[in-house]
C-alpha cells in the first residue's frame, strides 16, 4: 500500500545527462506491506465487494478519511515489482485474468479522487506518459492515464498532445515496458539498444487503428510508459 499515490511525479533535469537510468516503475519503498485478517478472496470472489470490504477495513486502520468513498481505493494486480493489471468492478478475480492463491500479492492502491473507470462493459488501459526534451535532454513530468481500448491511435494521441504540448504533426511516441529502465544518453537514437527491441515511432502513420489491436508500435499493457518527443525543438 502507498502512503498517498502510486505514481510519482519525477523531472530529471539537464545536468543528468549521460548514464543516467530512469525507472518506469514504482520503487520498493513507495510499498507498505499491509495484512488484512481473516479476509478470505476467491476467484469467483466479486472486486466491487472486494474493494468496499478493504476500503472500510483501511478506515479502521486510520489509512482512509472516515467520509470518503470506497472509490478512491483502486485494486491492481502484482508484477514482480509493479503495480499492473486494473482490476474491474464489474467482473470476478476470476474474469479480471487473476489467480489467486496462497501468498499472492496484489496492489492497494490509495486515490485522492474518487475513481469510475468502468462503467460500460469496455476495458481500458492505465499507462504513464512522459515527455523527453530533445532541446535540453530532461524529462517532463510524469502522469497517468487511463485510455479505452476502442479509441484510434489517432484519438489517443491528439489527446496526449494537448496534455503535453507537443504539435500533432512533429510528435514522435515511444512504448517503454513497465518495470524496466531506459538511458537517457540513448534516446536521440531510433531504437535505443536497452529498450526491448520498442522504436520511436510516428503515432499518425497508424493513426485509424484501434488501441486493441496489437499490429501496430502502440502496444501498451497497464503500467507501461509512453515516452513522447517534439522533432521540432
């Protein structure tokens, strides 16, 4: 459990220039270990009733404001040492794709907000975005979104490009897999050498494909990172 939001907010400045590694994920110490007595989950168990249950159980422990509401408590799965799949209200641990068993760890996640991901019967996507600056070489901040897999790559990026200020037409996306590292010295290059075989890639070349779909450079799963650029700078 964190003591206030998975995601945090990171700006590498220009002086870091060079070997520096940057971590798309969440390190150990942003992870309270929290155990919850005698509370029994199967997988046919529902995630709505789930969340309620911890949500006033983490008010008892003095963790949530008595007034606030179960939303603001989202559960993930567990992937080594990130925070990954959403889990949705509306379905099983089962038909989330979890299972469980003994000693298995999952994510607790504490909102300032309250949150209502999925209220139609779609999936959707969390991923972290964050722009790198050709200019000066740093990083921007780091945000979450949350994308519905129906959207076009077209859709998606004039959003993304809003959000960072980048122009459509000179802006260049780049998946990084969560939990891994990347150099910030090897980001001018087309492909750089650490970043799983993943290019930077022109989103508007694909822009009438779906997000679901997974033929095409926008492959993203929850907790990766979509690192953007301006060609322009």
């Amino acid at each position: 459990v964190p003591s206030k939001s998975l995601i945090a907010d990171e700006t590498i400045e220009p002086s870091d220039f060079g070997e520096r590694k940057v971590r798309t994920s969440n390190m150990p110490k942003q992870f309270e270990p929290l155990t919850f007595e005698g509370l029994f989950i199967e997988n046919s168990s529902s995630v709505s009733d789930v969340r309620v249950e911890i949500h006033r159980r983490l008010i008892e422990k003095g963790l949530m404001p008595k007034d606030s509401s179960a939303r603001r408590v989202r559960l993930r799965d567990r992937t080594m040492s990130t925070p990954s799949k959403i889990l949705e209200d509306n379905k099983t641990f089962s038909e989330n794709g979890i299972h469980l068993y003994d000693g298995k760890d999952m994510v607790v996640e504490l909102l300032d907000h309250d949150e209502n991901l999925f209220s139609g019967d779609e999936n959707g996507i969390c991923l972290l975005v964050q722009r790198w600056y050709r200019s000066t070489w740093s990083l921007g901040q780091r945000f979450e979104v949350y994308l519905q897999v129906s959207s076009t790559i077209g859709e998606v990026t004039r959003g993304l490009c809003q959000l960072t200020d980048i122009p459509i037409h000179s802006v260049l996306a780049m998946v990084v897999p969560k939990d891994v590292e990347f150099y910030l010295s090897e980001l001018n290059q087309k492909s750089p050498q650490r970043n799983y075989g993943r290019s930077w890639f022109d989103p508007a070349k694909e822009a009438a494909k779906q997000l679901k779909f997974t033929s095409h450079e926008m492959r993203v799963a929850d907790g990766d990172m979509l690192l953007l650029q301006d060609t322009s700078e």
